[in-house]
C-alpha cells in the first residue's frame, strides 16, 4: 500500500505506455484504465505546463452504444493534489446526443474526491493496529502527502467498513470450505472482560483447538451475563452458525434448527458453573491445567512469600548476632584466661553478653534451618503436583495422585486443602494423558484474547459498535495468521 511507484513498475509502464499513454505537445493523454499513481508520477516530472487528460479507452456512448465525439475538458483534482483533466464527449447519435464524462470507476467513485486507495487506508490500518483517526491522518500525510482533516478519515472508514470487513469475512468463509477445513470438536471456551464508557461488559469466545477457527465469539454487558448465558452460548457454538456470521445478525430461534458441528470435548477454566452444562452436551469436559495449578500455586505462594520474608529477617538478625559476637571476642582478645576476678566488672559483664549472644545464633540458626525446610517442602509438593499432570499415562498419574491423597494428614495445609479438592474433578483435569488430541491448557484461548483484545484497548472504547468492529478486524487477521496462514485481498 505504500510507495506505488517501484523501478519495477516504471519498466512495466513503460511497455504498456503505447497502448495507453499518448504524449502530445503539452499533453499527455491516458486511458482510463491507467491508475492513478501513474498520473501522480507524470505530474510530478513534467513541466507545469504539461497537462494530463483521462480519455476512454473506447469511446462509446453507455446509453446508445454510438460513437462518442470529443467536447471539453473538465478539471479535476485527484486526491485535492494532483490536477488532471476529464475529456468529456458528446454522442454521435442526434436522437440520443448525451454528455459523458470519462468515468474513473476503477480509481475513484462517483462524487468522492479522494481516491479509492485512499479511502480505504482507515481500515486497512485497523487490521494492524487500532490508533486513532489523528494518527491515521498523520500517516496518510507522511506517505501520499496528502493532507485529510480527520473527520473525513473517519468519514471514509465508517462508510467503508462494514463492506470491507464483509468482504473479508466472506473470503475467509470461502476459503476453509475450499480447503476443506473441519471443525475437530474440541473447544476452547473462556470469558474477558473489558470497559465501555466505564459500564462492565464481557466477550464470550468458543475457539477449535485444532485449527484455531473462531466458533463463537460475542460480547454483552457484565450485568447481562449469566450461567444461563453460558448454557446458550455453548450451545449454540456446537451448532453451524456460518449463515449467522454477521455479529449483528441475531442468532436464530431455536438452536434445533442448526446443523451440528463435531462434539467432543470442551476446555475451560475450573469454574463450577461449566461442569452441568458440558454434562448435558454430552462431552468430555477438560479443565485447563494452567488454572488448577495456579489455584494451587496462589495460597502456596501466600505463605512462601510470608516465609521467605521471615528468613530474610533471621538470616540479618544472625548477621547481627554474628558481628556483635565478633566485637566481644575481640575485646577480650589478650586478657588471661581463667577465673575473673569479681571486681572486674566489665569483664564480667562482657562475657555474660558473649554467652548470650552465643545462645542467639544458636536458635537463630535453628529457625533459619527449619523455615528453609518448610520453604523446601512447599517446593517439593509444588513440583509434585506439576509432575502428576505430565505423566504419560493416566495408571502414573492416578498413582501420584493417590499417594498424595493418602498422606493428606501429613501435608501443609495449603496443599493438603488442595489435594482434597482435586479429588472432586481429578478425572477432568487428566483427559490430555487419556487422549493426545486433547490440549493440556486452554492457553490458545487465552492467547487469542491477548492478541485480539490487548489489555491497553480495554478501556479505550465508547461505543458496542466500536468494540465489534474492531474484534472483527482483529478476527480476520487471526484467521489470516493462524487458520489459513495467508493474507487475505477482497
Ligand atoms: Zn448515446
């Protein structure tokens, strides 16, 4: 999109030049299928007195189909920076003897003084990143030196984007049926949340895990949201909804009325809510890994945090002791051992401070070693619930699990209350050891929210249609990125 004129593209200009550009004194015709740029080029390298007229190709009246004769010219400035001139003709036939002027369809549309390229710049951008239209205009600015107040660049993306964004959508469509892209059953569903004008809403996503197409993804506001929501919501991502891929289309009556998609397991976090309705769906539920273990991982880290703080306090409190024992050593370096004597009372006193601080560093070093052993046995248990969710078959991990359950008396409290609670839906945590098709995490899910929708947008909105928009440019270039791995031209 940037820089259209390449050597390249000279060279190639040059050889069709004879078909399409005729330079005359003072003039220099083109043909309306020559683009723009090309006029832009002329323009910028030939005396001022040079001027460029746009003729037909072939000149025939769109109404009668009569030859068409030359009548005047019209001026025109193509993006209100390159001037040119329209040849205008009269047709030859007496009865009809219309006046056309050379449409420029394939540059411009009609009535617009900008360029088609130009106007298109807005939303292109927002395939990439959302900034705002300020920016937006600057960077037109930068590259075609043309100068387009801001409005009018939002102007040109709000007219333009539901065609835009349609077209893509209806490309991409076509593509996974071309290429014969199925749905494998396995879904990844989660919820985030974000900000409109300061009122809650959150984004509901279903993705496959296999070929990371997007099944579901809608947004509502937060006080709408319910576990009835969800039922619906997972329903209906297990049915065909490609007719309803519009988000402002609403989905139909009933979702008996759709086809069915593949139905095999689904992922989520380890909230409760999930685990009835999955149930109903009749598929094998796997709870993300990745969030049991950090439900494991919170109240222990709790604790180490705490732990590791009292240490860093002993560990100085024993630096102390350690010093000021140092200091008494060295002041009664030199003296006579033995008795003292009764009125040498600073000697005395002395070594009664010796003795004491000598009894310090001993249960110094006695609490220091056991706080490191508690620090150890948390690392330990740590590690041993990772390792049950790494195992290669199911018999390993169940028999980790179980010896841990076994000792549930011996383990800290915070492990053992988790040991306990992992019982309750171990069976759903350790479906990717059963079968290898099934993901570990729901980290995909995860990722997609993260590149989708980064945390620095959140808030930045202020409209729903706002939010849609520009997930739906962010959905397509997923698609692009990570399900057909090209980009996509309308
Ligand atoms: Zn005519």
């Amino acid at each position: 999109m940037y820089s259209k004129i390449a050597p390249t593209d000279i060279i190639s200009a040059e050889l069709i030049f004879k078909d399409y550009v005729d330079f005359e004194e003072n003039v220099i015709y083109l043909t309306d299928e020559v683009p723009d740029y090309i006029a832009k080029f002329l323009d910028d390298i030939m005396p001022d007195y040079v001027i460029i007229i746009y003729e037909m190709f072939n000149p025939v009246c769109p109404y009668c189909g009569a030859k068409l004769h030359k009548h005047e010219i019209k001026k025109w400035d193509i993006n209100k920076q390159t001037t040119v001139y329209k040849q205008r003709y009269k047709c030859t036939n007496s009865t009809c003897s219309k006046t056309i002027t050379t449409p420029l369809s394939k540059i411009v549309e009609k009535n617009c003084c900008y360029t088609k390229e130009i106007r298109k710049i807005g939303n292109e951008l927002e395939d990439l990143e959302h900034i705002s239209y300020e920016k937006k205009s600057e960077l037109i600015e930068k590259q075609y030196g043309i100068k387009i107040p801001r409005q009018t660049v939002q102007y040109h993306e709000f007219i333009k984007s539901e065609q835009y964004l349609s077209q893509k959508e209806e490309k991409i469509a076509q593509l996974i049926q071309e290429r014969n892209i199925e749905f494998s059953g396995i879904i990844g569903y989660d919820e985030s949340f974000f900000s409109i004008n300061n009122e809650k809403y959150v984004r509901i996503t279903s993705i496959d895990s296999k070929n990371h197409m997007i099944l579901n993804d809608q947004i509502m506001k937060y006080e709408d949201f319910d576990k009835y929501f969800i039922e619906i919501f997972m329903t209906y991502s297990l049915k065909d909804l490609t007719p309803y891929s519009n988000p402002d289309m609403p989905n139909p009556k009933h979702s008996l009325l759709l086809t069915d998609l593949k139905k095999d397991t689904m992922i989520t976090d380890g909230y409760t809510t999930y685990v009835p309705i999955i149930e109903k769906l009749h598929m094998t539920h796997q709870k993300c890994v990745f969030h049991k273990i950090m439900n494991q991982r919170t109240p222990v880290w709790k604790t180490t945090n705490k732990l590791e703080r009292q240490l860093k306090n002993k560990e100085n409190q024993l630096e102390k002791t350690k010093e000021k024992i140092q200091q008494l050593e060295k002041q009664s370096k030199g003296q006579k051992p033995g008795r003292i004597p009764l009125k040498d009372k600073k000697r005395r006193k002395n070594k009664k401070k010796l003795k004491k601080k000598k009894q310090e560093k001993t249960q110094q070093k006695k609490d220091i070693k056991k706080i490191e052993k508690q620090l150890e046995e948390f690392e330990y248990y740590n590690n041993k619930i990772s390792e049950i969710f790494n195992y290669d078959t199911v018999q390993k991990a169940e028999m980790e699990f179980n010896r841990l359950y076994n000792q549930l008396d011996f383990l800290p409290e915070e492990v053992a209350k988790f040991v306990k609670n992992l019982k309750k839906d171990f069976d759903k945590t350790i479906n990717h050891i059963k079968r290898k098709d099934i993901p570990k995490t729901n980290n995909l899910l995860e990722g997609f929210f993260k590149i989708t929708f980064p945390k620095k947008y959140k808030r930045r909105f202020r409209t729903e249609k706002g939010v849609k928009n520009y997930l739906r440019h962010m959905t397509i270039r997923w698609y692009e990125r990570n399900v057909l791995h090209e980009k996509i031209t309308t």
